[in-house]
C-alpha cells in the first residue's frame, strides 16, 4: 500500500478533476509495480508531445482519444485538462521543425498535425521548446531537485551535471508525472542509492569533443550490469559543456546507465571517495586506445561513397557550436547533391539568427533546423538517402545504422570538420584510402 499525503488522496479521489485523477492512479500502480513505499513531488519534466508516427495505431483525428489510449493508457476518453502547476512542463524532441517541413523531407499533413498535438497541450500548461538539450535553455533542477525526463541524455546529465533527482521512467511515465506532479519515491529519487557501483579508468584520447563522444560510446557497450553507476578517473582532459553533452548522449545510447560521476566534474564526485560513498566497487576497468578504436571502427561504416545527407547536432548544438559550423562554411557552398541539416533548439536558433550565424549557414546552401533530427523525424526524412549518411554525432550514427544499411546505404561518422567538409565534396573519403 503506497502511503498517500492528503492532497495525493484528495487527487486519487477525483476532487482535482478525472484527468489528475487518471495520471496519479497510474503513477500509484507503477509505485506499486517497483516496490516504492511513497511518491515524491517533481518540480520538473519533458515530455515526448507532438506528432509522432507511433501514434498513428490510433485511427483517429482525435487527440484525446490519442492521448488517453497512448499516454494514459485507457480505453475511456479522457478530456486533456490542466497539467500540474508544481511542475515545469517543456517538450522534447518532436518530429519535424517547428517552422518548415520541407528541409526535414516531410509532408505539410505530419506538420500540420504536429502543430496541432502541441498547440492543444500548450494549452494545458506544457510549454513547446522542442529540445533533447533542454538544460541550453533554462530547464536546469537544481541539486536534489526531482525531475522526470523523456531524453535518456538529459537524464544523464541532470543527475549527473546538476545532481539533480531522476529515473529513466519511459514516455508514458514521464507524461504522468507531469500531469499530477508526483513520482514513485525510488531509484535515484533516494540518495542512498546514487553511489557510484564501477570504477572506470580513461586511458585513451579525451580532447576533443569526438573523442568524449567515442569514450561515451564505448563506455556504454561494457557496461553490462544492470543499473550501472560508473565513476571516471584516470588520464582524461577536463570535459566542457559540449564535450559532456555528447559523452552523455553516447553512453545513454548504449547502456542502461543513468547516472555517471566523474572525479573533480560533476556534482557529487568532487573525490573518488565521495562518489563511491564508503561502497566497494562493483567492477573496476580500464578504456584504453585500443577499445576507443574498436569503438570508432563500429561507428563509422568502412569505404568511401556519395553522401546525400549530413546530420550534424545530435545532440542538439550549443549556439557556440552554431557559431563554429558557421564559421567553417562562410563563404562557401554545399555540394547540390547534398542536404546538410545543423539542429538545434529554437531558442539557440533565435540567437544564432541574431547573431547572423544562421544567414551565413543559409548563404552557404545548409539549414539550420530546430526541434528534432533524422533520427525523431519520420522515416520519409531519410527518402533521399541512397548511398550515404553522415553524422558528427555517434548517437545518430549508431540509431540509424540499423535503418540504412539495410537499404544498401553507408553510415559515416567523423569530426565536425571533416563532416563540413564532405558536404562541400559532396562524398565521403575513407581516410585509410578504401572504397
């Protein structure tokens, strides 16, 4: 029996409307599905809103009936209402910008109804950012602060970065939360359970924003336990912002992990000690240069080809690496055969136009999108694609291997800068001089 305050009770009793009522019942069975005792109060969230072709199982125009079938999970229809005012409510990711859809290779009908699903939860108290790096635009909980998330990265780095309090609780969970405020107290949500379990020592390339990429990566795939909490130290070069961004969105991508210390960075690691918290660890082990290769090597699909698409801001870009890409087309073009797509959120973008950064991405040929990604939009954005892909972010790299290489396309992953400079070739060169 999960013990209730007075106002989850009065929730739980319908005195806050039938939608609260559905969303806190259903954070109640998952309490009870986990062996949680209690719930604990979120302050804040994202969700997975808008259009997304999952939803098409619904054959129906109606969101509410969408939304109760695929977010409440019931066969009733629930009216949307208001969400809770505890809780700062923003969208993840979505699938198509929110000002175009052409660029993205969509159709007016998926942007059209994207447009519709948000405006509608707008207007219950979700705010459209249309960002998996919500922490770029002031969604930032601060130490102890319990939070629910729909992007695996954010998770990450929450918990991790801000010392924040969360789980990877899916898209529905996450939804709930956010509607009546509340979450099962477990997890992360207790302090006790956030010591680090694996000591992991860096020996190999640490940089540049690649390799922290690539270490992510590779970090990911040998962590095989479940419920890994690892801990970094060794011989690595201190991260910055856009190097943990995508360290995060790599380990996220490849493991279970929800939460990473790194001795000296993060908030509840100013020591080794401290992040094991008088713990024995569970596994200690080492990334060397040769793990980082072999890593690369699964990344990156071997030869050279014709590129079609160039993915680059996964995870969202920074509007400091705006700022670089821009520089490194100014005054030159992309190849016509090639779309190249920088992503990023609208608020970057609004300060990237300002600053004119966007005009010079549009002058060399390039778009500078925001809300999604190849990888969120449907597949129709990848239609144009016949030979090859390529991404400067693993995450992508790694989703769309699986998608691409079954229709005979190559998937490519390198640097920023070689990444640039593909899209003005309009192909990608094998550096080791293999077709």
């Amino acid at each position: 029996m999960i013990k209730l305050s007075e106002y989850e009770q009065k929730m739980l009793n319908g005195e806050m409307g039938p939608f609260k009522q559905r969303a806190i019942k259903k954070i109640i069975d998952y309490a009870e599905a986990l062996g949680a005792q209690e719930l604990c109060k979120v302050t804040k969230a994202t969700v997975y809103f808008g259009y997304h072709p999952y939803l098409d199982a619904i054959q129906s125009d109606d969101y509410n009936k969408i939304f109760s079938k695929m977010v409440l999970c019931s066969d009733e229809i629930y009216q949307l209402d208001d969400f809770s005012t505890e809780c700062y409510t923003q969208t993840c990711s979505g699938p198509c910008d929110q000002y175009c859809y052409e660029p993205c290779g969509l159709t007016k009908d998926v942007f059209d109804k994207n447009r519709k699903f948000l405006d509608l939860t707008r207007e219950v108290g979700v705010t459209i950012a249309g960002s998996c790096t919500p922490y770029l635009n002031g969604w930032i909980p601060l130490r102890g602060e319990h939070f629910v998330s729909t992007e695996s990265s954010n998770i990450l780095w929450s918990n991790s970065v801000f010392g924040a309090y969360g789980n990877a609780d899916g898209l529905e969970a996450a939804a709930w939360s956010a509607i009546c405020g509340r979450t099962p107290l477990w997890g992360n949500h207790i302090a006790e359970n956030r010591y680090a379990t694996h000591v992991v020592d860096i020996q190999c390339k640490s940089k540049t924003t690649m390799d922290w990429d690539i270490i992510g990566q590779t970090l990911g795939r040998m962590l095989t336990d479940a419920n890994p909490r690892p801990v970094l130290i060794g011989n690595f070069s201190r991260p910055d912002q856009n190097k943990l961004k995508r360290f995060f969105a790599s380990l996220a991508t490849r493991s279970g992990c929800e939460i990473c210390h790194i001795v000296g960075i993060t908030a509840e690691a100013p020591t080794l000690e401290a992040a094991l918290n008088g713990h024995e660890p569970v596994h200690r082990f080492t990334i060397t240069q040769k793990d980082y290769n072999e890593t690369l090597a699964g990344v990156c699909d071997s030869g050279s080809a014709d590129v079609q698409m160039i993915a680059l801001g996964c995870p969202h870009y920074s509007l400091e690496e705006v700022r670089e890409v821009a520089m490194m087309l100014k005054g030159r073009k992309v190849a016509d055969s090639v779309l190249l797509q920088i992503w990023t959120d609208m608020s970057t973008q609004q300060l990237a136009k300002v600053n004119g950064y966007e005009q010079i991405i549009l002058d060399a040929g390039a778009y500078l999108l925001n809300s999604s990604c190849p990888m969120v939009c449907g597949r129709t954005a990848l239609d144009r694609v016949t030979t090859g892909f390529l991404t400067d972010g693993a995450k992508q790299a790694h989703y769309l291997h699986t998608d691409l290489n079954d229709r005979n396309c190559k998937v490519f992953y390198g640097d920023t800068q070689s990444c640039i400079e593909a899209a003005i070739r309009g192909r990608w060169e094998d550096k080791n001089g293999k077709n």
